[in-house]
C-alpha cells in the first residue's frame, strides 16, 4: 500500500465527531482528463496544468483536496492513468487527496466490469470522508445518470448513500457535502434533462433525499466551465476544469472555505491565483 492509500485508509477510520479547527479550506479539482487537449496522442499540456495545480496546492497547503473525475480523456488507458497518479502523487504528503470516477474515467454506461477496473487502478468509486465534523460523501454519478448496465451496483449504492446520509443526519456532521462528477443542475433543478445533468427523475428523488438529511452543497464537475445555481437551501456548483475547457471556460480550481455557519468558494482561473487563502475575511458572494 502507498503512502496516498495508506493516508486515505486512516482518514476514513477517523470518528465523524473529532473536532477540527474552524475554520478551514479544502481545493476542489475537476476533469484534468489526460489525454483530452490531443485526442489522445499525448497528455503533455495536461500534465503542465496539473503540475501547476500540484504546486499551488502545496504552497497552500488545504486541508485536502477533491479531484471530481475524468481523471483521464480514454478509460482504462495505463499511460495516461499512470501519469494522472505520478502528478497527483506529488501532492505534500499529510494533504489528502479524494479521487472519483468521471464517465471518460469509466464509461457514459459502465458495466460491472468497467467499474472494476477503475477501482483496480484508481481507487473505491463511491466512500466517505471526513475532516472532523465535515462530512464528504462521493458518488459514482454514472450510476445515477446511466445505471442500465450495472443496475445491482447502481441500487448498492442508492442503499448505501442512504444509511450514510442517515449516518450523517443523526451523527455530529456539521456540514455534509456531496461529491461527484456530473451536475444534478446546471441553471434550475426543475430543468430539462441534457448532456451535462442528472435526468429529472432520478435527480428529483435524489435532491429530496438530499434535502431531508440537510445537506446544502453539492460539487461537481464534468461541464468544462463554471456555474453555481441555488435552489431553495441546495447550492449546485460545477467547477471548470484543471485540464482543458470547453465555450467560455478557462483551466484552474476552486477554493472552498469551511466555516462553522456555512461554506463559501471561488474558483481562480490559472492567471489570478491568490498568494494565500484568508480564512478570517468576511464572507462574499461566490464567484463561479
């Protein structure tokens, strides 16, 4: 087992109830998709990106870091997913570092098979983490958008999101937050199903869920560009990429600042990058 695995084992046995030092910040990563800029003939700007991305992380040292999928542009292939882990290897050990599964990472319709594949080379598609009383829940959102290959899996993990929402709900969480690669909702949660959000039936049933256990942020990435909706207490933000972006996107990451009464967040393209991240300053509207 390597150090990130040995890291991440230990993290998830820790008590949801351990206190953390309030406030703190997190650096949510999305799509640094190796291989996407060349269609595949090389990964040589994505890996400048991350590298870049690796050294801003460690100058600020957050207290972790989520990367929310398509980790690499062709699922399964060992060279670009071999250089997504050197790079993110170089993350400053005692910084952990939460991958998940995108559908480049897996397949828009994976099966049983392609599933365990990504989890032989990158790690568990859906699990919990917790940095004292905040609670990450990350999901396999495939298996939300596009379950028809893998239904026993896609109904596992229904069951299991349950019992850790529950978990949650009645435990000493103060902030729960979920985790995964597709928008449930890019303008309103009521809107039409497309390409780059959770279709409306199973969305509906799963923002309820959401809504009933209290959870108020939900992260993701998939779309190539920003956009950050509000819908009663749920705040949808979709995170432009580290890799390479589509439309008006521009690469970088988000900082997310945790504090005891709520969470707020920017996302810093490459260009404007700040020297430190101010925990103590009042809190703004986000920027997408």
């Amino acid at each position: 087992m390597n150090l990130k695995s040995l890291t991440l084992a230990l993290w998830l046995l820790l008590p949801v109830g351990l206190p953390a030092v309030e406030p703190f910040f997190f650096i949510q990563l999305a799509d640094p998709q190796f291989g996407m800029f060349t269609n595949d003939k090389d990964f040589a700007q994505e890996t400048a990106n991350l590298e870049f991305a690796v050294a801003t992380i460690n100058r600020l040292r957050p207290a972790f870091v989520v990367v929310s999928g398509d980790l690499v542009n062709k699922a399964g292939d060992p060279a670009q997913i071999r250089e997504y882990q050197r790079v993110i290897g170089q993350v400053a050990a005692g910084i952990p570092v939460y991958s998940l599964p995108g559908n480049h990472d897996i397949g828009n319709v994976p099966t049983p098979a392609d599933i365990a594949t990504y989890t032989n080379h990158l790690g568990p598609d859906h699990y919990t983490f917790r940095h004292g009383e905040f609670v990450g829940i990350v999901l396999n959102s495939m298996l939300i958008h596009s379950p028809q290959r893998a239904p026993d899996l896609a109904a596992a993990q229904e069951r299991w999101l349950q019992t850790e929402l529950q978990r949650a709900r009645t435990g000493s969480a103060r902030h729960t937050v979920i985790f995964m690669h597709h928008p449930w909702f890019l303008k309103a949660a009521d809107e039409a199903d497309e390409y780059f959000n959770i279709p409306a039936e199973r969305r509906t049933r799963y923002l309820a869920w959401f809504r009933e256990a209290g959870v108020k942020y939900l992260f993701s990435g998939h779309y190539h560009r920003n956009a950050v909706v509000r819908d009663g207490g749920l705040e949808a933000i979709t995170t432009g990429p580290v890799g390479m972006p589509l439309a008006e996107g521009q690469s970088g990451l988000r900082i997310v600042i945790v504090r005891d009464d709520g969470i707020t967040h920017r996302y810093y393209h490459f260009g404007e990058l700040p020297s430190r991240v101010n925990l103590e300053a009042v809190a703004s509207t986000p920027k997408p």
